[in-house]
C-alpha cells in the first residue's frame, strides 16, 4: 500500500473491479463481502486476476448474538480467508470472534467502530487496525461523536495500531446553511465595496484592497459552520453580516446612482 486510504467495501457497491483499480492506484481495495457467500468469493478471484497486489473484503457482522447468523458469518469468514485475502474488513460488530481463524490464514483484521471504546475493545481483541466513523457520517451510522472530536482520542487509546478516518461526509444542512449565507455575503459585500469603487477616484486599487478584508470573515465564518459540531454562532454570524452589508448596500444605493 502506497497510500493509506481504503475504499468502503458496499456491498454489492464494491465489486472486482473497484477494489483491484484502488489497489493498482496504490490505497488498498476492498471488495464487497457483504453478499452470498459464493459471490463474494467470486469477487475475491476476480480482483486476484485484476490485480498483483494486496486487497481486502468487507463484511458486515450485525446480529451475531443470534446463533444462526453467528454460524453464517462464521462460515463467510472461513470461506473469505480461505482464499487468501490480504485484510477481513469488519464493520457493525464484535471482530473478537474471527481474529484467530483470519490471522491463522494470514489476514489482517481491520474493523470499523463508531467510539473510543469501540475502538479500544477491537485492539484488545487483536485486530491490525481500526477505522474510525464520525457522526457525520453517511449511511449506516454507528458513532455518537464527531470524528474531529474522537479521532485523536481513538488514535492515543489504541497506540500503535494505526487508525483510519471515515471523512467523505455527507453534506449536512449546516454545510448548506454556511454555503448559502457566505455566497450572500460575497455578493452583499462585493455589491458594497463595487459601488464605493465605482465612485471613488482610485477603484482599481480600492476594490481588491476593500474586499478581501471584508471577505475574510464570511470565508470563516462558511468554513467553521460547516465542521463544527454546533455550528449556530457561525451562522448567526454570518446572516448578521449579510444583513449589515445588504442595509449598507441598500443605503447607499441612492448616491451611488446619483453620483
Ligand atoms: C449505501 C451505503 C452502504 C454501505 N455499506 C457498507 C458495507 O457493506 N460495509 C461497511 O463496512 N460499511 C458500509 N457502509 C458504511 C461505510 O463504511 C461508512 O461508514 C459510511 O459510508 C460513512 O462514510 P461517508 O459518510 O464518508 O460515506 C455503507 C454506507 C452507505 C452509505
């Protein structure tokens, strides 16, 4: 692996195809185990012809306090390293159970978890590695933190097994709120310094000087709602900006047309 980045295992989402091209890039491929066992084998002999180098297969582990399901994955686990892959990639449950059977056919273990304890649990159960989920995550979401807040926790409890972030969140409203009020503040503030420029003597040099210190604050203010955790002050900030500005714009209107 010449990056550490993982591509999710979906499914179904994540065939043959997806985990060697993530491979052949240099991150290490997951396929999808999360399937009939016999395609996910399928999956795993393909990626084989796809790639030389190193892949894992995902799979699910919900429900194993029900003793029919915990015997299925079990057997899904023995099958999946039995053909050789490099990593079980393990998300929604106790790794406890397959770390043996997988390290014994020389798989790595690499579970997902949603806390510090999750993640401290899964080290004490021997697996290589854990991937950390935030609460901004898509999907199946098992954390209750936001991973700004617990990666680094994560990272010290489980010293020196390496950690891996979940980041491509999914937009949240907050993201789209900053988005929104830092545009209407571009244009508020850029309307606003454009008139002042355009009635003042010197407006080439006065436009770039104005704006971009009047701008800095909507750039944080758009940035900061859209990663932390309670993110109301930035965008209280921002709507209070914008409707400075749209005042200042539509005071000033009148002298500017004037002019
Ligand atoms: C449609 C969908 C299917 C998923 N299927 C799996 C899966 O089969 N195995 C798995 O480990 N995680 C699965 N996940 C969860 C991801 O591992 C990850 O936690 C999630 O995508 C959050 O990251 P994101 O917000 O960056 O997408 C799935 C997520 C989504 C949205």
């Amino acid at each position: 692996m010449e990056f550490p980045i993982l591509n999710v295992g979906f499914a179904r989402g994540a065939p043959a195809e997806l985990a060697a091209a993530v491979s052949n890039a240099g991150g290490f491929g997951v396929v999808g185990g999360t399937v009939p066992t016999e395609t996910g084998i399928g999956f795993i002999r393909r990626a084989r012809e796809l790639t030389a180098r190193p892949f894992g297969i995902n799979l699910i582990i919900a429900g194993q306090e029900d003793p029919e399901t915990a015997e299925e994955l079990a057997g899904m686990v023995a099958a999946y390293v039995g053909e050789g892959v490099e990593a079980l990639v393990l998300f929604w449950g106790d790794p406890a159970p397959y770390v043996p059977v997988a390290h014994s056919a020389g798989a790595k273990v690499i579970v997902q978890v949603g806390s510090v304890e999750e993640a401290e649990d899964a080290a004490a159960a021997g697996v290589d590695a854990v991937i950390l989920q935030g609460v901004e995550a898509g999907g199946h979401v098992k954390a209750t933190e936001s991973i700004w807040k617990h990666l680094p926790l994560a990272v010290d409890a489980v010293r020196p097994l390496p950690v891996f972030a979940v980041f491509f969140h999914g937009i949240g409203a907050a993201t789209v709120a900053g988005v929104v009020l830092a545009d209407l503040g571009i244009c508020a503030v850029g309307t606003f310094v454009g008139a002042i420029a355009t009635a003042g003597r010197a407006r080439e040099l006065l436009l770039p000087l104005l704006f971009l210190p009047l701008a800095i604050p909507i750039v944080i203010g758009g940035v900061g709602a859209s990663v932390v955790d309670a993110p109301g002050r930035y965008l209280g900030f921002l709507a209070l900006y914008d409707v400075l500005f749209a005042v200042l714009c539509w005071a000033s209107f009148e002298y500017v047309v004037t002019e």
